[in-house]
C-alpha cells in the first residue's frame, strides 16, 4: 500500500464530500491514506501525519494556496503532489474537483508525469540560520503606508540596478504567472529554469522585469525605507525586515515535484485559466 498525505483547505465548503470520495476509493487503490490533524477529524478515518517523511506521495485539496502549503511541508523531500482544485483559478493544481476519481485512478495506475519545478531558498541577514523555500516567489514588500523606497540589487555580489518602486518580486519560473505577472512580469515556461526579478510599481518607465539563470544569486538591500517593510514567502509566511539588513535568494537545492495529466498541459492551462486568444478561438483550440 502506498502512503498518501492528505492536507485540505476548510474554506471549501465541498471538503467533506470530497473526502468521502477519497476515503471511499483510496483503498480499493492501493493507498493508506494520511491526514493532518485536523483533516483527519472531519474525514473520520486515516491514519495522522505525524510525520511527513514517511508519506511516498501527498494530495492537496484546495486551491493554489493549498499547493503552495503543501510543498512547503514535504520541505525539499522527492514527494510527488497531486494537487485537486476546489476552488475558482487552481493554476498549479493537476485536475479539477469534479475529475478527482478519474485522477486517483491514473495516479495509482501510474498514468502521469512527474514534473520538476525549481524552487527557491530565501535567507536574511538578520536571521542567518533560518531557511524559506518558496515554490512561487519571494517577494520584498512595504507594510503600511504607500510610499516608494530604494532597493539595491545585486545579482552575484554585482550591483544590477537601484529600484525606487513599492517593492521587488523574485520569483521561480512557477511563479512567474503569479504575482510577477500581475506586476508585469514575463511568463515563463516552467521547466525552464530561471529567477525573474520584477519590481512592484516602479518610479520610472525605464525599469523592467529581469530573467536571470538559474545558477544567479540575488541579494536585496534598502534605502530610504518607510517604517515597515516584510519578506513573503509564497504569500503566506515570512518575516519583518529593516535597514541594513540583507535579503538573498538563490535556487533551491531540491526541486518540488508535481504530478501532471498528459491533457493538462501549461498551454492548455494558459488558455483555460488565463482566457489566452478570444472565445472563439479558445473554443476551437479546445476541441483540438
């Protein structure tokens, strides 16, 4: 039997039922499924994760955030994550809710694609021996008050660029149709490897987005900053930061791995979430 962690997002009022489903399936599947606590409670079986390391592959239920919790827990170790999208926009994850028990079983009949996904390693001066993996972006920000600040970029101890702007997004290839791209960054191919730098509303038309490859490291300071200032970690964890201290990030050294359908393609994906090409066109491209 094949273990399988599950972690889930409470806000989706279709949880239960989807859990149901998946408790009723997975056994019949070869899979001893693995519940965090809480997840645990509501689906009234499984075994707790008390331990992720002992899990062989892990279900994310939820949205795109959920994704992102997921591979944060599973923390560099090669766990394949199925991602299924209760939710609106569900980029990352690998099929829809209504496809989940086609999915499980292509999954346990091996029926899929392990894609690697290049993650990233954040750090701060400040706190030396504390390491952040983001599968989509780091991402230094005011907190409070709108007002532009200086940022100082270097890019393998060289001096790149001074951004005056509301902040700077560095993001993998993954993320680059997150946040970046919401501030104007490139879409990146996510097998690609690279380090996108996008800054957040800058002070001049001259500045634009920057690809870096993937061996670059990146390191951060600030001039003239307002009285809050924060590091994001894929939106959801992170830290305060202050004058005279450092921001540096860099590649992972493991990746995250994602388990995709061969009808689930990033173009394909492209077209359904981000409305590429007019309607009549995308409906005759999805008839392909």
């Amino acid at each position: 039997m094949t273990r399988v962690g599950v972690v889930g997002n409470w806000r989706y009022p279709d949880l239960e039922r989807v859990l149901r489903t998946l408790t009723q399936r997975a056994p019949g599947l070869g899979m001893t499924l693995v519940f965090e606590e809480d997840l645990r409670q509501l689906a009234r079986s499984g075994e707790p994760m008390d331990d992720p390391a002992r899990i062989e592959a892990l279900i994310t239920l939820g949205g795109d955030g959920t994704m992102l919790r997921g591979a944060r827990l599973v923390a560099g170790r090669q766990i394949p994550i199925l991602g299924v999208n209760l939710g609106r926009l569900g980029f990352l994850t690998a099929c829809a809710v209504e496809d989940l028990e086609r999915a499980l079983e292509r999954f346990a009949a091996g029926d899929f694609t392990v894609q690697s996904r290049m993650a990233l390693e954040a750090r701060t001066s400040r706190q030396e021996e504390t390491r952040w993996r983001a599968l989509n972006d780091v991402v230094l920000h005011k907190g409070g008050f709108a007002r532009v600040f200086v940022l100082r970029t270097f890019v393998n101890g060289e001096l790149m660029s001074m951004y005056a702007a509301d902040g700077l997004i560095i993001s993998s290839p993954t993320g680059s149709t997150a946040y970046s791209l919401s501030a104007g960054g490139p879409v990146v191919v996510p097998t690609v490897e690279s380090i996108i730098l996008t800054p957040i509303s800058p002070h001049t038309l001259a500045v634009r987005p920057v690809v870096l490859p993937p061996t670059a490291e990146v390191s951060v300071q600030v001039e003239e900053a307002p009285e809050q200032l924060l590091v994001t970690i894929d939106g959801q964890v992170g830290t305060d930061f202050a004058l005279g201290d450092t921001l540096m990030v860099r590649r992972a050294e493991k990746p995250v791995l994602m388990v995709t359908f061969r009808d689930g393609t990033f173009f394909a994906r492209m077209r359904r979430k981000l409305g590429w090409g007019g309607l009549r066109e995308r409906d005759e491209i999805d008839r392909c």
